[in-house]
C-alpha cells in the first residue's frame, strides 16, 4: 500500500488571532505586575501570624456494611 486515505481532516478549525493572544499576554504582564506590587507580610515574631484554619477531613463512608 503506498498512500493511505484521509479520513478525517486534521488541521485545526480554529485559530487564535494575534490581537487575543496580544490581549491575552497584556492581561497576564498587568495581573503580574500587581501581585509583584503587593507587599508581603512578615511576622518577627510567629505569635502575631494569622492561624490558619484547618479542617479535618469527613471520616470515609462504610462501604463494608451488610445487605437489609
């Protein structure tokens, strides 16, 4: 057999343009620059650090019980 049938087209149906991919790589470099703005906050002393909330995970169902 020397050529095989294309049965299904594979080139992609869509394209991003280059004005959304611009707009796209704007958008991140602004959501990057403001988290880089933010300050962070750093306690000398761990006492005066925020508590984080921790909650214990559900016990796991009984998947073992018997038949009514």
């Amino acid at each position: 057999m020397t050529a095989q049938l294309a049965l299904l087209d594979s080139t992609p149906s869509w394209r991003i343009s280059e004005e959304t991919r611009r707009v796209g790589r704007t958008g991140l470099a602004e959501a990057r620059a403001a988290l880089h703005s933010v300050p962070r906050r750093v306690y000398d002393d761990h006492h005066l650090a925020p508590t984080p909330v921790i909650t214990s995970p559900s016990p796991a169902p009984d998947l073992h019980r018997p038949a009514a």
